[in-house]
C-alpha cells in the first residue's frame, strides 16, 4: 500500500533492568519500531528516585544521539514513537507524558485510542486539572496522577497504589491502550479489555521490557515470553513479573489491520508470524479470486509477501514487477504539472523486461483512498503488461478507525463511496477482486467467537464498542449517503 | 556590574486590545524587556475561543518570525521573557504557563518567587494533578485551574469565576508575584500583597495593557496610567479597567534593588525615574564617601549614571574610562591561560588617554560576588591611572535573595565573606566606599514607615517575609561562619 | 551486502529543456538517483545570461525545499548527489563545482575518479591557480576554465570554445568521469573513453536530459534514446543533441559492480536490465554452485534478485528469511556491550517460522569486508537453520578500486587476507562459494574482447589503465604479503 | 547615529605565535572586531604544512565554539569579520579566502575595497581561473597564487616569493586594501599605498599579531607597536617583524570616518585615541555652532562622546537624553502600522524628567540618509522638551563611498538631495549645524598637505584616486541634478 494510508498511531516500550544501559536500550527498541510512528520519539529514564526525559520531533535516529541520551540514567525507562497528523506535531504533545506526582515520577507511552476522551477531559478539568495538551495520553496520565478513589469508589485495597490506579483508570477509560507506564520503582504493562492494540514482555539476562510488538526484542536481543492478555496488568520490577487483573477481559477484538499492514512482518502476534499470516492471505486470495496470467507482483514493499502466497499457491511465477526508491525521506517539494503527470513515479519505476506482454497479477495489501492503484496500473501497462489484474490481500475499507489508525475519514475510502467493479474501472485493471473477510479472519482466528477474537472495523464497520455520536459524526459526514446497507455503527 | 550578578527572574506583559496586532504587540513590548530574561522567551494569545502559544529558548528576536507570530491571532494576549539557571532551561519550563481548564484556557505569565512552593507543589499532588515542570509558575497555573473553594472555603461569591480563583491563589501563595494572566474574554493582572515585584497599567487608543515596566509602553505606544496596588486584581476586558481587591495589602516592600540594578533606566517605578534614582544615589555617594581625585568614571552601561551623579555632586569632572564592547551574544568558549590572565579584557578596554596620571574615582552599581572589580582596578592602573577610588552606589550584598533575583548562594557574596577593608585591599583598590543603606532608602522611600516601603533584604538580610527554613539553608551553607552580625533572618 | 559496503561517488544529471521547471525536475531526478551519494547534493541552473546555485549536505529531500528551489531559474540544469567519507564532507567539496569564466558560467558535476589528479593539481597550482577544495572535479572544472592551448597545443579549431576546452580536459585527465556540464547556453555530456561510469540520454517533450542512470529518466518522465559512447562529447541545446568525439575510444571497461551492486535494479545498462542482469548471475551461480536445500533467500534488499534467480534455476522455493528494518536514517549511537552482541540485529531480523528446521541457501551480491556475513549466519541459524549455505553472486572483492568506488583499502578486503575456505570457517557457514569472473563477465558482456567489455579489476586486479604509485601504495599497504599470486597491477 | 547607517566592511586579524593556542586568541580578536561586521566570520590556521579553517554567516560568537576551534591546529592564523548586503551574504562569499598553490596554503583576510576589481577579475579569467564568488577578496587571492611575473614583469627577484607575489599584485590592486595574508611560515600585513584602512601591528611574550584596529590587541594582552606604513609589506615569521617596501606610498589618504564612526573608541589610530578625537569633535563643533541651551544629549552610543566634547566646551551640562536598548538581536519582524507610528521607539526611550521644559542640544556624530534624526527629534519633543537643537559631529555626507563603507547610494543621502536648511525642517529641528570639513580634519590631520592625510570623500567629493565610470554610475544615478556645484570626482 502506499502512503498516505492507515497510519499507526504509536510504539511504545518499556523496561526494568538494573546494571543494563536502559536508555540505549530503550533507544534502540525504539529504532525497530519505527514503523508505527515516525513523527517524534521519546524516552523517558528513572534511577529510582529522579526521573529524566528528553523528546522531540522526527526520526529516532534524528532525535536521539550520544549527547542527549547520556542525563537518561537510571535502571527503569519507558519508550515511544509517534505518529500525529500535521498541525498538531508539537513537542508538548509527545511522549512518553512526563509528571511528577506525590508517589514519585509517572512517565506514560501509550499506543491506542480512546473514545471517551471529551468526557475524561471535562472530568478532569471539572476536578481542577488544567491540560496542556490536546492528547488523550495526557489524559489517561493525570487521571493515574489522582488518588485512585476519585476515579472509581469500589476498588479493592492493594497495597501497590499504582495498581489500584491503574485499575482506577480501567474502569473509566474506554477504547484502546496498550500503555507502558514508568514510575519510580517499576514499570507497568496495560493493556485494555478487548487487547485492541498489541503488547507483549520478554525477558534477558539483567532484566525484562514491554514492547508493542516482538520485532523489538529480536532487535535488543531479549527473548519474548508472552503477550500481555486483554485488561491485564504486569508489574516489572526487582520481584519480576507480577500480574494483576486490571479489569475483567471483554470479547477479544485484535486489531486484524496489524496482520494486514501495520506490524512488521517479523513480529510475532498472537503467536502467529505476521509474514506468515501475510503469506497465508496470499494463498487464500489466490483461492478465493484466481486469475490467468504470467507472473504474480507485488507492490513493494508492504505486498510483496502476500504476492509471493499469491503465487505459491497458483503456480504462477512470482516476479518483481516494481522497483521502490529505496532512500526515504519526506520531501515538501510539489510536484510541477509535468511531474504530477508521473504520479507514482517518484516512489516506483517498473521493470519492462519483467512486464512487457505480460498478463500481470498485482497484489496489494490494501486499499484505502485508492488514489494510486490507478497511477501503478497505468504504469505497468505503460512497461508493456497486457494486462493487469489487481488482487488486495484484505476486504475492501469502509469504515474509519476510532482505535488507533487513522484511515482518512469516510468519504475519501473509495470502498465506502464505490462498489467493487466501479474501483475496477476507476483504477483501469482487467479485474479486480478482494480478499473476503471470512478468508482474512480464518486465518487469524483466535477463538470460534464472532468475529474470531478480532477487530475487523474498517472493513465491516461492526465496532466492538459503542462510539460516541460526536466522534462518529467527526469521520462520517455522509452517513446518510453510504452505498452500503450495513449498519455502520453496531456494538458487538 | 558586570556579569554574572544578580539576574532578575522575568518580564510579563499582557495586552487587551480588539482590532490590535496583539501578538506583534507582545512581541515589541518583550523586545522593550529583554533586559529581565534572556534565555527564553513566549507569548499566548486568545480570539475569545482558542488559545495558541509559541515559546522557545533564546532572545526574544531569536524566538520570533513572521511565520510563528501569524498563527497568534486573537485580541487577547500574555508574553513572557524567561531567565533561568543552565541545566533547568527546557522547553518545558518556559512561560506562558498554557493549559486548558473547564472555564476555556488559562495562561500565566509570572514575575517573582514564591517561597512556598514545595508545600503548594505537595497540596497540588495530593489532589491528584501531576506537575510537568520544576517551575512555579506551573504551579500558580493549576492552582488557578482548580475549583476556587478547594483553595480557600471563605471566599465571597464572585460573579466572575476567575476572580475569585485568584483571591483563592492569593491565600495561599507567599512571595513576589506580579502576574498577566489571560483567559478566554480577559486578561487579569494580579500583584503580591507587598507589591515585591513592579507591574504598570496602560492604555492606547484600542485597548489596555499591564507590564513588568514601563519601558514597554513607550516602546509600544501605549500611554501609562498607574502601577498596581499591592494585592490588587485589575481586569482587563471589553469593559475596560475593573479593580479588585485580591487580598488585603500588607506593608509595601518593592523591591530595591530594581532602582539599583535591574530595571531599565527609562522605567518609571513608583513616580519615580529610574534614572534619576540612579543619579541621585550617585550624588549621595558623593556626600557620603567623597574623594580627592581628577576624573569620575563609571562602569558600563549600568552605572554610568551613578558615576554622572557622582561627578554632579564633586565637581569632579565625568569622563568615560572604560569602553564596554557593544556586541554580545554569549561565547562559551573558555579563555587559554593566556586569555584569561587578560580578565575582563574581553568585555572592557581601558582608554589610556583619559586615565593616564589621573587620580580615579570609578563607580559601580554594585558589587555581588567581587570577582571584576580586581581586574577592572588593575585594568585602570595597566592604563596609567595614578590612584584607583571605587565608590558603590549600593550598600554591600550580604544575603541571598528568594523573591525573584539570583544573587549566588550565600558563601559567594563578597560582603558576606569579607569586611570593606579587606574588599578594598581584594580589589587593590586605594579606597572603596559604598552607599550607605540609609542613604539609599532615603532616595527611593515611598511612605515613612520602616524600610521605607522597600524589600533590601540583600544588603540588610531583614525580610519581609518569613523564609522558609529548607529555602534558607540551600542558599546559606556557612550560616554560623558568617562574619556579621546582623541577624540574617528577620520577619518584619 | 551491508553498508559499509562499496559506495558509489556520485550520481549527475543534466537537463537543457526552455519552458520547463528545471530546477523541481532536476530536483525529482537527483531523488532518483539518491542510492548514488547520500552525504551532500547540489543544482545549478542558468537562464542563458547568470548561474544560480545551492548546495547542502545531506540527503536530496533535506538539502532542497520550496524556498531554495525558487531562485534556481533558468531554462538548463546540472546536479549532483555526493557519497564522501567522513571528515572530508565539507560544504566546500559539494557538487556541482560552479565558477564563473570568460565565457560566463561553468558548472560540472562528475561522476568517477581521476588517477592522475595529483599531476593535474600540480598544473593547475603552476599555472596559478589556487584550489579551494580537495576534490578532482574542481581540477576538472579549472582545466575546463582555462584558455584551450593551455592544456594542448594540437586541438583542431572549434567553433565552439567548450568543445575544445572539454577535448583538452579529456586528452589530459586519466581515470573514469562522466561529466554533465551546464555553460551559459548549453549542456555538456562527456564520457571517458573507456566509459568506465554509465551515461545515459533521453529525451522528452520540451528538451533532452543526461543522467548516470536510466531511473533518472523513468521518474521523470523522459524517454531513454541511447548511452553515451565513450570518448564522447554530446552538447545539448536549443539544435537539440549534437556529438562529437571528444577523444578516441579505449577499450571499453565499464564497471561490472554497477551490475553486482551499484546501480538501481530498474536502470538499464548496455541495453540490459539491472534486475534481469541480477537474476542472471543467481542462475548461473546456480548452475557453477548448486547446494542441497530446502529454500533460498538473499540478503535484502540488494541481493533479493540474485536469489530469486538462484531459486527459478535450482527449483528450490525461495523465500523471505530476512526482515530489514526499512527505516533508514543514520545512527551515531555508539551499540553498548550487550546491543553489540546483537551484531546485525538492528537492521535484520530473521524470520524462524521460514527458516526453522530448514536447510537454508543464503545469496549475498558481493562480500567486501566480511564483517557482516558472519553475524547474518548465526542469525540464521538462531532462528533454527539447519544449514546455511552462502552462495555469492559475484567473485570474490580482492584489489582496491581507482575509478570512482569506496572498496576499502585492500587488507581490510576480506577475500585479499582469507582463502575462500577460511572465509567459509571465518563465518560459519556450511558452504560457501563465489560466482566464477568468467560467469559474471559472460552475463554482461558487451563485446568479445578480454574482459568481453567491463573493468573487473576488484575482482581481477586487472585494471584498465595504469594506476600511479602513489596511489596504489595509499589503497595497498600490505602488498607483499598478498595471498594470491595474481599481479594485482596490470594494465590492459 | 542610527542603522542603517554607514557600515564598514570588515575586520581583519593575524597571528604568528608558536606555543600559543593561535586560534582561540584569533577568536578573541574576532571578538574585539565584530563592530568591523556582524554577518559572518571565519579562522584559517597553518601548522606549518596543513591549513584548516572555520568559516559561517553570524555573529563571531555564533559561528565558533570549543568543537570547530580544535581541529584549527598550528602556529599561525588569520581571521575576518564580514559585513555584506543581503543576498551575497552565501557562505562562499565568506573570509579568510583560503586556497592550496604551489608554495602551500594560502589564506587572505580583506579589509577595504578595490575599484578595478572588474578589470582583474577579467584577467585572471582570460588567465583561466574561474571565480567561485562574487568578492574581490577571491581576486586577491588568486592573484597572489600565480607566479609573480603573470602580473608584473619588471619585479626584482626576492628570496620570499610571497613578498615578490604581493609586490605583483600591489602593482596591479587599485583602490583600499588591509590585508593579512597566511602562507605555510608566515603572515603578512600589507596596506595599500594610500593607507585608506587602518591597520596595525603588536607584539606579546610568544609572537606578534596584525589588527585592524588596536582594541583587539587590548582584547588579547598584545602590546601594539606601530601602524602599518602606507604601501608597506611586513613579514611576521620565526624571524619577527621584516618590513618591505611592496610599492611606494602615495599621497596618505586615511579614511576620516573611521574617526567619525567606524573605529571603536578605545582604538588608537594614527597614534591619536579615537575616542579623543570624537570629543575634540563636539568640542570644536560647539565653537562653530554653539547654541543656547540647558543640556547637551548625544545619540546613544556613537555621539555620546562627542556630546561630552560639546557639553565641555559650552559649559552646558551633559545629560543623558535618550536611553538605547541594550539588548541586539536583529528581529525581522515588520511593525504594523500601529508600531511604526512609534518610529524609533524600538531602539530609544527618552527620558522626560530629564527632558521636560529644556532646550536640548542633540549631538549625533552623523547624519547619512535622514530617516531617523526627525523621529528622534520627535521623541525628545514628546517628552517635554522645548527646543531641540541639532548639532552632528561631521560634515554633511554627500558623496558615495567606493573604498569599503556602504553609505548607501548618492540620491538616498539627505544632504545630497538638500541642502541644510532644508534637511533642518525635515527633521523638525529648531536648528541644525555641522562641524565644517576643515574643523574635522584639523583635528586628525597628520600632516600639512591637502586634506590633511585624510580620505574625506564622502563629504568633499573629492576621491584620492580615479574612480572607474561603470562604478561611479552605479551609486550615483542623479548625477546632472545635484545640487552641489562641487565637482563630485576630481582626483588629487
């Protein structure tokens, strides 16, 4: 898929590792889960009394070097990366959330979403909290700051105050979150009821982290142990492990777009290979919508797996039909009218001695806006393909995401505003087909449950919670319009 | 003086002006204050609905462009120019304090310090708000946030919410604060009970104004018409200037040595010139402590007056000896043994002409840590002059400040340390004489009462307050060891 | 491979094209041609009368933006990307070196190495004329300033001056250039006569460009006509594409590491696809290296190709066993212990549900130091490879390069110290084995000639022309004790 | 006098002082200079083999630090600062011009200004040296790099080919230059024939130093020795001091407003203080134009001195009038209608106790375009003044500049377009005098012949040499509309 498409919204990390260098550590976690937020990075570090901070905007390679990262002493650190919209990239809203409290530093790294933001906000200025901030981290964070029976009455005593806090904002915090939270003697994994967004600890010699996804600890060379379960808690600290019961587990929902697109292909989710699952998706598309053609390609680099699934499972030839610019870099520059014409160019060149008289099987992960699966189809054909046939390994997106993507709202998903064969002749391809979303949970299914333990939103527009009017009606202006009869607002 | 010396803490400014340029406004009126805070510099502006703010380190024509001052729009506006100690200047700590509450935004930009910080800090965290920053003036912020009755139970009802939340942050807080505070349709000054720190009242043909000074009123156009009253809460809005009583006044305590130092000699304090307080302690220097010599110099900039004074008074003619270079911009590069044998070579040249064969009276402003007259008194002999005459035109800096001015720490202060004599013969001066506190007070008295109406507890150590014991000892190590008498620490 | 590898010096692009934005599309082509220099990146443009120009370190998207783009006006181009190593990556080494002349402008930008730069300097210095960089295209571009006769007395009269000047340049300068050269109305293209760096024209609605590789034209949308030949000078102006020799032609000696590595797969080079050359040279070290195995997979990205060919000529399946973080951005963060254990884990994680079990053939295109193979083996085998066989697509790196690529002096050259069995221990692999020269250079040959057309001196030691001492010396320290009994200085 | 006003171009410095950390002391100098230009500066060394340099657009304490000062290595060292217009001001237009000849390295800092630098820098083209600026600066230098006899044949032969090189090119460089060149041994200062620019020579306990004024020289412990002769070589090397003659002196044409405005005041120049001068200025100006007044105030803090003169002479008292922000920082924020009403306010505040019910006589060492006198009239009115008597410190600037001061171009300087009475009704002055051109050349005049030694062609007309037509015409469009029948070129 190409960008702009859905966006993570955040990395987080976290880790308790006395004798280690946690920043470095936490620097270099950070680096492998770059992909899920590229706008600004942080770490925070705690040495059991003080803790130290230091944020910015860009890449993490960019925000961090040897200079900055020497004050972040300590044996506890929490880690993040973010993803923000343009407008909103200022420094005040990055993370880790950094506050004192009368228990010592609270350092927050959240990845999720919540839906009842407003009404949490207004709590919270209601009570006397300014806000400097227009995140929802900044939020969950004050909301641990306050004695715990503020927020919820009949909570049992604990004697660790941040469990009951933690509890406290479980009981009032509704949407996604996969949190590590820093204090001054441990860390805590959270992770919300329906475990929306992935977390998962791991263990090495000196100590133990929390990290959204596995790639990480393959990068810090710590071992995984297990993921964190939906509404749980785990203390990190001298004693190790501890686990508590935040709240009690909702139906699972797992995001099913982390499979799709989002996590790298190396992690490991729900003791499932991404770039297995990948490959599996390949394989049933090619089931489900087969095609005659010459060659199986993938658009590099994100569909390549699923391309090769594709055409294990056909028979036909897996080839390498687009070359990606491989040196990233944002530019601002705008195109002129002669390079518009170009389109995709920029980020893919075709290989003509590859295409040329070719029919041509094209696999995308995804489509969202559908602005360039024309310009690639138009390119490929411009390289000599007879014809091209375009296969996406996911369900045709319909529906925003309130949990932690951002998808673009409604009415610019070509799959909300046009029916299949209309996206076939918009982006000019001999045929076009899609993955369905039984052959896409299938594979992924953790439960014989509805919708097989996952969250599958943007596809079927089936929430596994109530979101609220005003949310809703923010990404949705044309409700009424919708061409799809399916309730687009259903709690499960 | 020559730097490092005491370093006021802060200048505030905020602006109700509807049809007004209000944050190219901010910005000319803190270009005019630049003199109270150069590390950091901020302005917040509010359209009656939403508030937007940009903050940085640096001057303030460093921190501020076309492009940052466009988004500042509205009518409505607080600035603040910030002076802080290395290794605390972060971004985070930078004023305007900015934060949303139930009553829409709120902004504080605060002049001062309090000394009762840590236990407003520890009564903010036991009601659950976690604090970002290490500075006060965050927590005179979320104090503001909170409901007023948390604060104080018996407060009168208060048509106007913020109103009575300030009186609220008014019980509580002690120490030197002269505040601009904006909100959503109103800016409030506000000003401690003794009137510790200066804070003016202005108008211009569209709106009003409050500043630190009123050097920037002339800067901006704006026409003064009063200062604040201790404890006194003046609004700003729509419905023009409405005064209010925040807390009952107590005995009146400006801050002396705002005369002698700190502000800028075209502000007027009290009714008083600046600069012609400055003159006159000169020419009082010279009743005081005359001498028998061919020319009076002074140090520059800041007590070329005082020497004007000085001269006045003598007869003895006024000459400039000493040749400031007029470029700054800070180094950090550290002089070679060779350099800095040159000692304050690098800020002043002497001019042999003036000084050759001549007997010399050289006045400073003041003398706090005492590590430049020595080599400005050698510097005046290397260029011929015959006799060296240093006369002070302040008393001798013996205790440290915690209303609002770094002065060092206690064991720093030359005065504190070493009798006048042995100062004199430290510098190599042939005589050195200060002025004496009566002599002082005299000029500047604003009412008979004791002290006559200021706070000169840096060279008296007689505070106007009590200062906290843990405040006092970190800044006064050597207490028992001091060599005067006077009891250090007095309430008044 | 894995950086630090060889680096190619240099990408330059060239357009000449009246009503065309010349700037925003040198700007898009030099974006393509970021995988040849990522360290500094420059453009010149003219409008017939002045030059304009900007230069910056750092990659394309950062050197270049909106507001520096817009003074670059004119109707012809010339620009650059520039790899240099470290320390010598002064703003005053960028490219393109732009001076001005009698005969107004004169930029060149270059691509290669000369081998008698030091002789060349000596000239220019004799003449007079003082160099302001280290690099030999400012001695390219002072040569090209001076008055033809300087540089040789038996140049046939030319109408146009630059033709004659560019004629001296070349019967003077010994090495590998491919030059693009803006003057006042005209583009240049020069090729050394051994056309040791690729240079290719196209064409396309409004004027004609010049690039070192074909990707160049496909982003931006001109069409390809044919490459420069070598000792070739094309002008490019308002009469369109004019040649001329500039000297006789050499044997040719293109770079056969251009095909093993340097160039974008999507280029096309003597008329062959990159990517079809890549996939060639796996199926024939199929063919002269076959392995028993379960799956193949290359070393990504560059080596993908080369093991997809491995794997369509042996029937074993290919697949991903490698995931690279796809995030670039340097690090400068120093690995402590225990992240150095990890080797190469920060930019590759292996894939344990492909490789588990597995009997794993693993295509590298090309060992240099051999100081990532090893790491990259025993990830594989971590994540449970049975076996790992290594099959390289190209001979072994054993000799310094002269003509424009960073190789490494030769005694960190791996295959220079180290027989191929004790490569195969020094990392740990089952088996190891190279693709044959005579394989490689039948692929790609070009001619029936030794060499069959390509300079394969890193792989030879047979270098095309003669390399002076001096130079040879700096590259090859430990000559004596050299391994292998091939002279390793041999002209052709 | 008020920005913008005339501004010099350039301060240089040279050091040879084996065992001293040459380029931290060339910082300091810098330092003591950067009156002499604010927009960049630059540091080149040599340790006898290598040179390395330093160079950016900024202040000198911006542009240094203790990191890019270490690798400047050696014994010897020169270093510039720049003032330019706006749009050259690119970092290759930056000084010391630093190039590699034959005999090593080259670096020359440049203080002055050529009038034939069209005419060299055509023949160093025709020579084939291509120019990568636009300064005459690089003309030098590459002038000095090639072999003496390219530019003068009949030179006699020298030992020192560097004294031969310089001879050359002080044969063929017409017009004001201050030098001080660096080569692999050696500095040398060397100063056109004329002396137009001032500059000087001094010794300390390791070495001895060059400066174009002596307060540098107080800045860094060096004791000055003597000026430079007109036409005069020094050679500074392991022998000392050597002196040559480069050509004969011609008729001394020192540049009077260095006395005026441009030196700083603790500079001694021609043996005389600067700052003595200016007082003798005011002084002599009160015998021309005395008025009746209550107080003298000076412009701050160019004229403060000559007030004092004034004030001296006239037996009224000096007082300070107008207080200058003490704090630079260029800001480029344009006022809005509302600020720019208040005119100079930016930079002055008066002082209406000071002012209120006097006659004031404002003293200003210069009026060059007029566009502040009237506003700063103004303001002395606002607060209260009854008379405001103008009164300048030198002669009415007429006449353009050619030899290294920016005075704008001819028709932008009032007294040029009026004449005086005119321009005192302009300003809103009650009257307006100013010090004769024979009273101020009295004062410095260093010897009897015409125009006293001096350059004061910015007042006369009358330049000391010829100035090219194409230059002339350049800045002075209104030529036939003059109004003064002075011929405006007239050589002596």
């Amino acid at each position: 898929m190409i960008e702009p498409g859905p966006r993570e919204e955040c990395g987080v990390f976290g880790i308790y590792a006395p004798g280690h260098n946690v920043s470095k550590t936490t620097f270099f976690a950070l680096y492998a889960l770059q992909h899920r937020g590229q706008e600004g990075a942080g770490i925070v570090t705690c040495d059991g009394a003080r803790a130290a901070q230091h944020k910015n905007v860009g890449l993490v390679s960019q925000v961090f070097n040897e200079e900055n990262l020497k004050p972040l002493q300590g044996h506890l650190a929490v880690g993040h990366t973010r993803y923000s919209t343009t407008g909103s990239n200022h420094v005040r809203n990055l993370q880790p959330v950094c506050i004192e409290t009368m228990s010592g530093p609270l350092a927050v790294a959240h990845n999720g979403n919540l839906v009842n933001t407003t009404a949490l906000r207004n709590a919270l200025m209601e009570r006397g909290v300014g806000l400097s901030s227009s995140t929802d981290s900044e939020v969950l964070t004050q909301i641990l700051a306050a004695p715990p029976d503020v927020w919820s009455s009949n909570l049992p005593a604990e004697e660790d105050r941040w469990v009951t806090s933690i509890r406290a904002l479980m009981s009032v915090a509704e949407g996604a979150y996969s949190l590590a939270v820093l204090t001054r003697n441990a860390i805590y994994a959270v992770r919300d009821p329906r475990g929306i967004r992935p977390l998962s600890l791991a263990e090495f010699e000196t100590g133990w982290a929390v990290a959204s996804e596995t790639c990480a600890f393959s990068t810090i060379g710590a071992k995984p142990i297990r993921e964190m379960k939906p509404g749980e808690i785990v203390r990190i600290d001298k004693n190790g492990l501890t686990s508590f019961e935040g709240v009690p587990p909702k139906r699972k929902a797992l995001c099913v777009f982390e499979y799709v697109y989002l996590a790298r292909p190396d992690s490991v989710i729900e003791e499932k290979s991404v770039h297995g699952v990948r490959f599996e998706m390949g394989r049933r598309l090619a089931d489900e919508a087969p095609a005659e053609a010459d060659i199986v390609i993938g658009v590099p680099d994100s569909a390549t797996v699923a391309a090769q699934g594709f055409a294990d499972r056909t028979g036909i030839p897996f080839a390498d039909g687009l070359v990606k610019n491989r040196y990233i870099g944002r530019t601002f520059i705008e195109p002129d009218d002669h390079v518009r014409k170009m389109g995709v160019g920029l980020k893919y060149n075709p290989l003509p001695h590859v295409l040329k008289d070719k029919r041509v099987v094209m696999v995308d992960d995804s489509i969202v806006r559908g602005n360039t699966a024309g310009p690639l189809v138009a390119l490929l054909r411009s390289a000599g393909a007879k014809e091209v046939h375009v296969r996406v390994a996911s369900p045709p997106v319909r529906h925003p995401c309130f949990l932690g993507v951002d998808m673009a709202s409604q009415e610019k998903l070509i799959a909300y505003r046009l029916k299949v064969d209309r996206i076939r002749s918009h982006i000019g391809a001999d045929s076009l087909a899609y993955l369905s979303e039984d052959g896409m949970l299938d594979i992924v299914k953790s439960g014989d449950e509805d919708r097989r333990g996952h969250c599958s939103a943007c596809f079927s527009g089936v929430y596994p919670l109530t979101v609220p009017d005003d949310l809703f009606g923010e990404k949705t202006k044309q409700k009424l319009e919708a061409v799809w009869a399916t309730p687009s607002k259903v709690t499960i």
